[in-house]
C-alpha cells in the first residue's frame, strides 16, 4: 500500500493536516423511546481535525463536540439532556473523541479511538468508510467520511431513566453514533 492509496485502493488524502467543515459535515444520534420509537438527534457546533500520515492506518483524528448545541427538535427535551440528568453541560461541557488506531476492515476501516463524555473516557470502535476526495469550485480539496457505533450510555455515567408501566424504560442504554464528515485540506 502506497501513501496515495488505501486498503480498498481509492485514491487517498495528501498527507498533512484537514480540518472538519462544520457545515457540510454531521454528528447525529439515534436512541429508542418508550421501547417503541427511535428519536434522533444532531449536534450543531463542532470540530475536528484529521492529520493524515504517509500511512494512512498511521492517522490521527481528533474531534470536540459542544455539547450545548444538541438539537433534537423539541426544545423541552434539549433543556433535559443538558441537565445533570444526561449531559450535565455547565460542569462538562464538551465530548472528546481522540483516535487510538485505524486498521482496515475489507474495503473499508475501523476507527479505534477515546471518546470522552462527562469527564469517563472509554475505547469506541467506530465502521469507517472513505467516501472520495475531490477538488472543489474554489481551488480546495475535499474528502469525505462516514462512521457509525453503538454506545452504551452507561458506559460513560449517563444513566437517568423511568421504568414504564407496562414494561421497558423511556430511554433504552444503547445509543447509535452516525457521522458524516467533509473535510478540507489545510
């Protein structure tokens, strides 16, 4: 494998250093309600940066998320989760996720990293995809990302629950972690 390609033989980044575009980039959640329904949710402030290596498997990432901008589309359950209750944003407000390794996958990868909620760290692997990169209109060039996991949110101290009447919880443990990540080229 060469430093211009990956596992899966796409053409790769230029080593150095890329930088998240918050605005065509997204960190979203799915997590079940009253065992019945999925709500989903998003974060709106960001960052990150990948630093590509002349390996690509040699990499780093390095990612913050502001707790504070969670939208789930119902203000009422926004103020919730940024209560002690879940996230607890006055004392703790920004998620980590800081890359530990990348090994390929068949075509695609696996991202082992920290991530880093409520002052509790934990090791997450997250499925890896290499989308492309390309030049865009203004003479930059751009790649793109996607990653999924399944967290258990206890694993990090957020346990709040209510058991229902008729069996179950309001919030199940696991929480689906998606991201899609444009980068630009520094």
């Amino acid at each position: 494998m060469t430093s211009t390609e990956l596992a899966n033989g796409v053409t790769a980044l230029s080593p150095g250093t890329w930088t998240v575009d918050p605005t065509h980039s997204t960190v979203g959640f799915t997590v079940r309600h009253l065992m019945i329904s999925k709500v989903r949710g998003h974060f709106t402030d960001f960052d990150g940066t990948v630093t590509v290596a002349e390996d690509p498997l040699a990499s780093a990432v390095a990612a913050v998320v502001r707790l504070a901008s969670i939208d789930t589309g119902a203000a009422d359950r926004d103020t919730h989760l940024r209560s002690p209750d879940f996230f607890d944003v006055d004392r703790h407000p920004e998620m980590t996720l800081r890359s530990t390794a990348i090994r390929p996958a068949g075509d695609d990868f696996v991202l082992v990293g920290d991530l880093t909620i409520g002052g509790q760290t934990n090791s997450v692997e997250f499925a890896l995809a290499f989308e492309g990169a390309g030049s865009d209109p203004w003479g930059g060039t751009r790649a793109g990302f996607s990653a999924s996991t399944e967290i258990n949110r206890k694993d990090w101290g957020l346990s709040w629950n209510q058991a229902l009447e008729t069996g179950g919880v309001v919030v199940s443990d696991t929480v689906r972690i998606d991201l899609e990540i444009e980068l630009v080229r520094s």
